[in-house]
C-alpha cells in the first residue's frame, strides 16, 4: 500500500496531492526543514545567551517604575513571557493589550485570569473603532490579511506607553524563527534607533499602499499613532527572550495552565487569542491552495513543536458560509468570499505587503 500520511507533521496525499514521502516516510517539506536544520547547525544564528539576558535584565532593573512592558494579546506566546519576566528574572512588569474588537471570548477569559494570577499589572487599550472599521476592510479587500494591522498598533502604542512611562525596555513575545522572518538577528537590541526607522518606514510604505486613494490619511495614521524620539538614547531596547532561551509549545502550555489559561477553541488556525482568524486562514486556504498552508504548518511543527491535533484541526477548518458571512459583517464587509478572493488575486502588493503575507498564520 501507498504511504499517504507524512511519519512527523500532518502534511497527507489529500490535501497535496503528489506529495512524495523519502524512505523514513517523510514528506518533502519536512525533508527540507531537516536540510535547513543542518544548515543552521554549522552556522547557528546568535541571538544571545542566557547569560547576556540575565545580565541585561539585571542592568534595567530599578530604572522605573515598571523594569519592562509586554504587550500581551491573551495567547501562549504573551502568557509564558508574562510568567518568565515576573516570576524567574523577577522584573516588575506591566502587561498592555490593544483591543481589536475581535479576540475571541476564551482569550477574553485569560486576558482577565492570566495576568493576576501570574502578578503583573494589565492595562487595556480599545481601538478606535472608526479606524479599524476603515482600515481592516482594505487590508482584507487587499490582501486576504488580518495580522498587520494589529501588529501594527501594537507596536505603536506599545512604544508611545514605554515612551511616556520611560520604561526601559519592550519585550517581545517573538521566537528566533519568526525574528529571522523579520530580519532581525538579535535577540537584545539595546539601541532601537535604526529600527524604529526601518518599523515606521515599513508600516508607513504598507499604509499608503492601503490608502492610495487618500494619502491624506495613511500620512494622518502616521502622524498620530507612531511617536518620533529625537533623543536615541530615551528610546526602550527591545528585547526577545523566546530567541535566546528557546520556545517549545508543549511546554509553555502545560506551564501557563497553572495560572487559568486555556487554549480557545473559537480560534481559526493555530491561534491562540484572535476570532477572526478563521476568516484569514480560509481566505489563505482559497488564494494559494490547501497545500501551501499545509507546508506552513508543517514548518510551525517541525520548527515550534506546534501540536499534531492542533495543526490537523487548522488544516481541515472549514467555516461554514453563515460563520463566515458573520465575520465578515463584523468587519464591515459586504462581498462575499468569493468576491473578495476574485478581488484580491487582482491586486498588485507591495514588497512590504509580500513580506507580511509570508509571516502570518
């Protein structure tokens, strides 16, 4: 009989049809992954070591009233970094959400559990609906996207509240292989100010490209969101924890259980905080194929030991017409999938954009 069914990720002949298996049963793309995995071995990227981390937490400790800010969307990533930086390096932290409108109701529950039972001070910021309402329908009509914009703000206020609070550092809950997607080879930027350049001109070039039929309001978003710094030396460093000490799913779960947080099930893809995420993965699924989102997937396996159960469940997700018309009313729009699909697939993106569109999942 035929091996239909990949030994290591989910990756199957259903939803690639073609896919080849090597003699231990492994699907190309996982044969690739391990290639690149011996690639990276000879040559390792640096982000750090423990020891530069504890010593540079040891350094900032003391100079605030908070020693760090996290910005914290209620998922994994955020809930294990709250729990290291508070109780392992003992830093006073404060948590900071940026709320969408669309985190789904169990991330809701640990955004309210998580941070109190681990010790931090939350502080929630809404949005303001008018801008989302506009500027989430085009990124959508443009790209099928949904991550940038919130990532976008996230980055903008958390540096305005580091900014005005002078606390000395953002820490992110970003891993080595999502950094290297950034092209960011450091795990402790001490000194931002090149690349709070490089973020706004990034965020700036993808917000005119969005409002090209109204300069005047990318140039305002701009303007108002994402504050300038004349004095370098005021601004945070940026710090990445998960690049230097490693990040294994399994084992951040099983740890931030013990402070209430439960993994949604109103979640699309591998998500651990965004409702509408399903609408975004069911418009990848459509634009480039099945089997290309299943090739992230099994990097996200191989790379970040993501779940079979959960990547299986990401991959064969199919909301129902209702469920996503419903999502898309949340967000304003009117054409349907298939519209939307027929619209973007004739949209020129911009490099910036590209670059996104290879990040999310």
């Amino acid at each position: 009989m035929s091996q239909t069914q990949c030994s290591r990720c989910i990756v199957d002949t259903a939803c690639c049809p073609g896919m080849a298996f090597d003699a231990q049963g492994l699907c190309s793309h996982c044969v690739a992954h391990d290639r690149k995995a011996q690639k990276r071995a000879r040559k390792p990227a640096n982000f750090g070591t423990p020891e530069e981390l504890a010593t540079f937490f040891d350094e900032i400790r003391g100079q605030s009233a908070y020693d760090c800010l996290v910005p914290y969307s209620g998922g994994k990533d955020g809930s294990q970094l709250l729990d290291l930086l508070r109780n392992e390096y003992r830093l006073r932290v404060l948590a900071y959400t940026y709320d969408t409108g669309f985190a789904s109701e169990q991330t809701w529950r640990n955004l309210r559990q998580v941070p109190r039972a681990i010790g931090v001070d939350h502080i929630i910021i809404a949005a303001d609906g008018r801008l989302t309402q506009d500027l989430f329908p085009r990124l959508v009509e443009k790209t099928g996207e949904i991550c940038v914009a919130c990532e976008m703000f996230l980055y903008a206020f958390a540096l305005r509240l580091a900014l005005d609070q002078r606390i000395p550092a953002i820490a992110w809950g970003i891993t080595g292989l999502q950094l290297e997607q950034k092209c960011v080879f450091q795990g402790i930027v001490r000194d931002t100010s090149r690349s709070l350049g490089t973020f706004h001109a990034h965020y700036g070039r993808i917000l005119e490209d969005l409002y090209a039929d109204d300069p005047a309001v990318a140039k305002a978003i701009v303007t108002n969101y994402f504050p300038i710094c004349a004095d370098g030396s005021a601004l945070p460093a940026a710090v990445y924890p998960f690049a230097i000490l490693g990040y294994d799913i399994p084992t951040i779960e099983e740890n931030i259980a013990s402070f209430g947080w439960r993994r949604p099930t109103d979640t699309g893809g591998i998500s651990s905080n965004c409702g509408i995420n399903r609408l975004h993965i069911a418009l990848q699924k459509r634009l480039y194929g099945k089997d290309q989102y299943a090739a992230r997937l099994s990097a996200k396996m191989n790379e970040e030991g993501v779940s079979p159960e959960v990547a299986s469940r990401a991959l064969h997700d199919a909301p129902s017409d209702d469920e996503l018309r419903a999502m898309l009313d949340s967000l304003g729009i009117t054409r349907t999938v298939d519209e939307l699909v027929t619209l973007i697939q004739a949209q020129e993106l911009s490099p910036d954009l590209q670059l996104e569109l290879k990040i999310s999942i």
